[in-house]
C-alpha cells in the first residue's frame, strides 16, 4: 500500500510510510482519551468495552474465564459501503 501511495502522488514511499505511521498513532491515541476519530470518506473509530464472560478452552473443554477488554472499532462510511455493495 505504501508503494502504491508513493506511485500516486509523488512522495517518496518513506514519506508516504511515515505519514500513515503518524496517522496509526494519532488514531490509537484519540481513540484511547474516549475520543472519537472521524475520517470523512473513509469511517469512524471509536472504543468498544467488552465486558468478562465465562468461555471454553476449544481444545479441552475446560470452563475458562475471559477476561474484560478495549478495543478499536471501525465503521466505514457510507459512500465506500455502497462503493463496495454495488452490483454490477
């Protein structure tokens, strides 16, 4: 991807990889305050809490407790979801 970029606009790729590397960080960061990311064409990044839930090793079917835990959501917008749900 980072090639790619470099091809269409120009910068060279380690401008290209640094810039999206600072993008990451910023994002993680937001994200990480209970801020919002929105990127207009592109989605949203918010925090999702996931609550601790009892669950079963696969392999021994052992009761296992799942711990609780954050991550990062995305949702994309709606112009790439029709983009991507076109038919034709």
């Amino acid at each position: 991807m980072v090639a790619d970029i470099a091809q269409e606009t120009g910068y060279a790729q380690v401008q290209v990889r640094t810039t999206l590397d600072a993008l990451a960080r910023r994002i993680v960061a937001n994200v990480a305050r209970g801020e919002d990311v929105q990127i207009r064409g592109l989605g949203r990044f918010d925090l999702k809490s996931m609550e601790g839930r009892p669950g079963r090793n696969p392999r021994t079917g052992e009761a296992v407790d799942i711990p609780a835990r954050k991550t990062l959501r995305f949702k994309v917008s709606k112009p790439i979801s029709d983009e991507l749900n076109r038919k034709g």
